[in-house]
C-alpha cells in the first residue's frame, strides 16, 4: 500500500511522490509519472556524502538533516527540501510574492566595495552594472538583475562587506516611493 | 646539498614544493597566516612558522620577517613558489644578503627581465623577434600619437603588470584616451606604478611559452614549449604540453630563441619565455617569466622531469642533470585550473567552506591540490584550488582522461569552474586544436547543470532520508547524526553495533584502535 508524500523545495515548489516498500526494496513515483523507480539511499561512511541509487544508477549527494526535510547538494545547488505528507492542492502554500515588490541586491561574496555606480532615485536598466565588488585580488561587476529605480544603497566605497549583505535596493520603475 | 629550505608559499604550491624537499631529504620549513594554520602545506611540512594575519601585505608578502623566520629556524634557502614574493628582485637580493640561497634566477637576471621594456630592448638586441611596441609613456598625449604611428587595434598595458591585470585592448582612437586613463589607475592601484606601454594588437595568435632551466655553471636548457591559449580574460585555465601548433622545425627555433635570451640574462634556475604565434607562423617574443609557473606539471608529465627538485638541485649549485639531447617528449599533457569561480553567475568568485572534497585520480591522472575538507576559501588570497592533469599517449586520449577526471571531482561549499571546463574540453574547436587566445571571449561557452534531473534526486534523497523508516528516526535522534544504512533493511542492526562499537571505543580508549596515521 502506496503512502502520499508532499516535497516542498526551496519554500516554494511543491511536487507530490508515492512511495510503497516491496520485498524491502523501497519504490517511488513522481505525480503525473507512469513509472515506478526503485530508490536506495546510504549514507558514506561517516561524512554526509551519501549514494542515492534510482533504478540501479548511482548519483552521489551531500546531505544534511534538518527537522522534517534535508539540504541535498547536488551538482551546484543546495535545495532546501522539506518532507510533509500529502495535501490536497488547495492547502498548499504558494511561493511568497517579494513583498512590497522590492528586490534586494545582496552581495554574492565577502569583499570590499571598490566603486558605487548608482544613486537612490536612479533609474537603471536591467544588466546595469551598479557597484564593483573585489574579491580574490578580482574586480567583479555586478549588474541590476532587473529594470527598476534605486530604493537605497547602504553601502560605499572602500567599505567591506560580508556575503549577503544589503548592497543595492532596486524597487520596480512604476512603482514610487513609500510615503 | 641544503639542510632546511623553508616555502614562501601557500596552498598547492607550497605542498608541491614541501613534496620536492621530502624527495631530496631535505628538512621542510612551512610558513602559514592565521587562517592557513590548518593546511596541508602546514601539515606535511617538517617544521612550521605562523607569519601573521591574513592579509597577504603583513604575511606571505613581507619579506623581512620571511627571512627572519628562516634565519631563526637555521634555514639554508627560501622557495619562493609562483606569485607573492616570486618575482621581487628586492625580495632575492635581501635573502642572499641575509646568508641564504633563493631559489630562483639572480636578482640581477629578474630585474632585467621583469621589467618588461628592459626586456624587450634584451629581446631585440639577442635578435628575438618583437611585437610593434613603444617604450614605457606616463603621459597620454605622447601615447596616443604612439598608438597611432603602430595603428590600431593596440593594447594598453601595465609596465609593472602580470597576471593580465590592467590590459586594456582599444580599437580605435576615439577609445584610446579613456582606456589609457584606465590602466594607469589599475596599473597605479595594484602595482604602485602607473606608466604603461603600447604594443600592437594581434588577432588570431596563440600564447606558446617555452620552459627554460638553467644552471650556474652556465648550462641552459630549453624543456619544450606549453600551449597556454585558453584564457578567460587574460587569465589561462587550460594548458597544453606539447602545443598542436608547434612542428618539429618551429620547436627547434623556439628552443633556440629561448635559451638565448636566457643567456643574455645570464639565467638560472627556471624561467618560462612567453611568445605569441600567428595563424600564418610568425612568433613574437612577449616576455619572460623568472619564476616557476602554475602549469609546470604539464611539461613534467611530457619530458619526465620534475622541475620544482631541478630548481633546487641548480639553486645549490649543482649542474643540470641532463642536457637538451636527452630529453624525451612522451605522449601529450593537458592542466586544468579549477578555482572558486562561479560560471553560473558571472564567473564571481565563491568563497565559504569546502565541507566536502574528493579529488579524482586513476591513469593518467596528476591533481596538485591543498583542498581538504573544512577548509575555507576566503577572500584574502586568490581563487585557484587545484590544478588537474591529465597524461595521454595522444592529445585524444589526454583529453578524455581529463573528461573523467573532471566528472570525478566532488568539491560541495563553493562553486567551481568544473562545469565549465567540462563544456570547453566538449567543443569541436578544442578537440581539433583550432583556437587562439581569444576563444573563449569569442565563444559564449556556458555550463550546462541539468537542474531538472538535479532536482528530483534532491526530492528523492530527502523523501527516503524523512520516510526511512521509525528505526533510521529513532537513530536519528539517538545520536542526533544521522544515521548508516537508510532503506529500511539492517539499518537497526548497522546502528545498534554502531553505538556499541562507539561505547568501546569510549571506555577503552581510543589507542585500541589500528591506525595508520
């Protein structure tokens, strides 16, 4: 007897699997998929590298637990994936719009900020290059990852700045300021 | 022969050096900053000096306590490895001063050649033939009409530079005067020297570089060319030994062109002569590096020799152990660079911690590495961490080793440019040998991820982790680490003898344990 899991990744796209055990080999299918795949996860020694079998074809993944879902690195990315059972399509939980419409330029890395190219109230174009990051002895242009108008940039030259930092906050052309 | 030399160095070339002195016998001396104290340069070394903070400028930069440290810990001579102190004329002369061997060309040698006009002025006066260049211009007036009697495209370059840093190509004159402006700033910012110089601009050329070593006895041998044209931005990512483009009569004048500008420099130890080769098979002296390069290994796997313990051997005064005669070419080497670069994101470098490495081997197959995991790729120093090579009977077979390797290579934490090398070793052009220096700026090679399938063996992963069953939970929570086996069968019994292993090991001290470290 098959169980209903719902998979959410990233916070945000929820797929449905069945997973049903026979003779102790462990068999899952996807929603809207007609095959059943039969799936082994073990763990490699005692690091958090594992091997995920899928009908006899090795991949490996990093894995680390998390309460009711796992961070799996494969390839480059990290996916965020929490496990719940299933729920009927009306219960589940759209991605969150960006609130109040802002985008958030964050920086990619620790560096220093070696040139600002943009003020609040600029408009900028989508590929606009808004400030230059060094890194790595490296100059890195970063570029506005969409049309907008510049909100804030709380930052300046010559300043360090850690990973995810606040850089640049883009709000949409149309949209004008709060307030 | 030396007693102790210590590594100016870090990373993979410092482990490359410390390696070379264990198969020489010779007592190895480490240096580390505050953040590279856990390094397996740190490690396998004999003996190891903490030399300050991260920041390179009050560390691997600083001389003066360089020397104090090998002066302090009864060093006979330094290693300078490649970037940092490497080419710093002051640097070498301050350490013969102090008593000590550098390992490396005279001062004297590398301040004539690593001014790049002086050099270029030894080139033509050794008969080498030059690009149409001007002298050094610190006014921008007197390069444009420089820039105009060579004619356009012409590129701007740094006088003081290296590692591509300030060059600047301009089309046309309108272009000139900012660009010009430009690399004066960078070149005044990262090298504390704003003139620059001009050089014609040549398309279509491939950047082949010549090995050179020499002895004190005046024995100087070239050790074959490398293929460097594969460069993203200046900066080379995939080197070939030997070079597609170079016959048995162009390696001959090369070779020749080589050892004679090294003689005019009255050159020791290693040094590579860069050139550039057109379409057409005309080849230009660009400049000479007085250093080991990154991509020695290539011309190592080719020839036999090992370079790093060649320097060495010629440093304390040996002669070369061979002579060009014997030297054998044998099959074909490809070097991968694999650095912190994320070529889904604009190729911004990636810093954080390696949580998890695993280097590829089998045949054919050379990694120079210092990854380990945990370890942290921060900001301070430069991207590269690792260099594979990859041996062939044939450029083919070189190729597909380097294909393997290169999908063995697990590196989670940081992104890397593996992707990206995997898409280039891919293309036609590169597999037929027909490129030049501006291959990858003409071709827009992107990675390619397969996110799709990525992300249903993350779905699926996950789903057995949660739904693994009460016993993998109940391990789980136990020892709150995870657990061994995870699909339902044996994976009480695997825990259960875990934890009863692991009480053992508790009460009865861990020295029960057989252990090979």
């Amino acid at each position: 007897m098959a169980q209903k899991y719902l998979v959410r990744l990233d916070e945000d796209e929820d797929v449905s699997f069945e997973v049903r055990r026979e003779d102790g080999r462990i068999e899952v299918r996807r929603e809207d998929e007609e095959a059943w795949l039969t799936c082994e996860l073990s763990r490699v020694g005692d690091s958090e590298l594992y091997l995920l079998m899928i009908d006899n074809r090795p991949t490996e993944l990093y894995l680390q637990r998390r309460r009711g879902g796992a961070f799996v690195t494969v390839g480059r990315h990290t996916f965020d994936c929490a496990v719940g059972p299933w729920r009927p399509p009306g219960q589940r939980v759209q991605g969150e719009a960006a609130a109040g419409g802002m985008f958030k330029v964050t920086a990619p890395m620790a560096g220093s900020i070696v040139e600002v190219r943009c003020r609040p109230g600029d408009e900028v174009a989508s590929g606009q290059v808004l400030l230059i990051i060094e890194s790595m002895k490296m100059n890195n242009e970063l570029r506005a990852p969409r049309a907008g108008v510049v909100e804030s940039v709380p930052i300046a030259a010559g300043q360090r700045v850690r990973a995810n930092e606040l850089l640049v906050a883009l709000r949409p052309p149309d949209a004008s300021p709060e307030g | 022969m030396f007693k102790k030399v210590l590594v100016a160095n870090r990373g993979e070339i410092a482990l490359r050096i410390v390696r070379a002195l264990r198969d020489l016998d010779i007592h190895s001396v480490a240096v580390y900053s505050d953040v590279d104290r856990l390094s397996q340069h740190v490690r396998y070394a004999d003996e190891a000096h903490n030399i300050g903070p991260a920041n390179a400028r009050l560390s691997y930069l600083d001389g003066d306590k360089i020397i104090a440290t090998a002066l302090a810990c009864g060093a006979d001579a330094i290693h300078p490895g490649y970037g940092f102190l490497a080419e710093n004329a002051d640097f070498a002369e301050a350490v013969e001063k102090a008593g000590l061997t550098f390992i490396g060309p005279s001062p004297a040698s590398m301040r004539a050649l690593g001014d790049k006009i002086a050099a270029r002025a030894m080139a033509i006066s050794a008969n080498l033939p030059v690009v149409p260049g001007s002298p050094e211009v610190t006014s921008i007036t007197d390069a444009i009409a420089i820039a105009e009697q060579i004619g356009f495209p012409v590129m701007v370059k740094a006088a003081a530079g290296g590692g591509g840093r300030g060059i600047r190509i301009v089309q046309n004159a309108g272009e000139f005067a900012n660009a010009a402006e430009r690399c004066m700033q960078e070149a005044q910012a990262a090298f504390g020297n704003a003139t620059i110089y001009i050089e014609k601009h040549l398309s279509f050329v491939r950047h082949i570089e010549v090995q050179v070593i020499g002895d004190k006895h005046g024995n100087i041998v070239a050790v074959g060319e490398r293929e460097c044209s594969i460069q993203r931005r200046h900066q080379k990512i995939i080197e070939e030994c030997p070079s597609i483009a170079v016959t048995p009569e162009l390696r001959r004048k090369l070779s020749r062109d080589a050892v004679r500008i090294a003689r005019a420099a009255n050159y020791h130890n290693v040094g590579t002569v860069e050139f550039l080769l057109t379409a057409t098979g005309e080849y230009y002296f660009l400049e000479m590096n007085t250093r080991l390069q990154v991509e020695h290994p290539v011309t190592e796997l080719t020839t036999g020799t090992d370079l790093v313990k060649d320097q060495i051997l010629v440093a304390f005064g040996q002669e070369l152990p061979y002579d060009e005669t014997e030297l054998l070419t044998r099959g074909w080497a490809i070097e991968c660079r694999i650095v912190a670069e994320d070529p889904f994101n604009g190729f911004l470098p990636s810093v954080g911690k390696i949580v998890l490495a695993r280097e590829p081997a089998g045949p054919g197959i050379r990694v120079e590495s210092a990854l380990y995991d945990g370890i942290e790729v921060t900001p301070d120093y430069d991207s590269l961490l690792a260099k594979v090579t990859a041996w062939g009977r044939t450029r083919d077979g070189a190729i597909m080793r380097m294909r393997r390797a290169l999908a063995e290579f697990r590196v989670v934490g940081v992104a890397t440019n593996i992707p990206y090398l995997q898409e280039i070793l891919g293309m036609d052009d590169f597999k037929s040998g027909n490129f030049d220096t501006g291959f990858l700026d003409r071709h827009q090679v992107s990675a390619v991820e397969g996110l799709e399938q990525q992300k249903l063996v993350a779905q699926l992963a996950s789903l057995l982790m949660v739904t693994s069953g009460d016993s993998a939970e109940r391990g789980a929570a136990s020892n709150g680490n995870g657990n061994g086996v995870l699909n339902g069968h044996g994976s009480q019994k695997a825990s259960a003898w875990r934890e009863r292993m692991s009480g053992a090991a508790l009460s009865q001290g861990a020295g029960r344990w057989p252990r090979s470290i």
